[in-house]
C-alpha cells in the first residue's frame, strides 16, 4: 500500500497522541508480534509500534512487520514506527484519507 506525501501528513497528525499499541522486543518480530499487530490494526486501523534493537534490525523489522501485515508506513521515528492499514469493511472504516 503506497500512501501519498499529504496522506502520510495528515496520518502523522492523527498519530500524535497515540501510545504505542504493540512492542517488539529482544526476540524480534515472531507469528505472535504479527498476530498482535494485525489485530490492533483491525480493531483501530491505525497504530504505532514500539521497536527494540539496533538501526538495521529495526530497519530490517519495520519492512518485515509491514510486508506480512500489508500495511503502510505512515512515520518511523527512532524506535517508534506509525502504521495505517484501513479496515477490511468499508462500515468500519473510521479514518477517510485526503486525495491529492
């Protein structure tokens, strides 16, 4: 899923207040890190991951977590990284993205 620039802002925003929903931690991302975050991206569409481990490992977890949960990413910053992934039924869609 490819977000625009000004879709990736306006998520940004809506980011900002979030706590993070999900941690990976030592033992890096496994079926039950994927599982947990595909089930808060369900419920929320929206959410930010906590990431432990160096530079590359949470380069290397952040394209990891996003190809096999088929969400985009909205922001990474340090240790902390926005996914957005709109819900399955349009019904419980609760974010609407801006078109360019």
């Amino acid at each position: 899923m490819d977000l625009t620039p000004k879709q990736r802002r306006f998520l940004r925003g809506r980011a900002h207040d979030l706590d993070p929903a999900v941690r990976v931690g030592a033992a890096g991302v496994t079926d039950g890190v994927i599982h947990a975050i595909d089930t808060a991206l369900e419920a929320r569409e929206l959410i930010k991951v906590k990431l432990d481990g160096d530079r590359h490992q949470r380069a290397e977890a952040v394209a990891t977590i996003a190809e096999r949960t088929r969400s985009a990413v909205a922001q990474t910053i340090g240790r902390v990284v926005v996914l957005y992934r709109p819900a399955k039924e349009a019904e419980r869609r609760a974010i609407s993205l801006p078109r360019e």
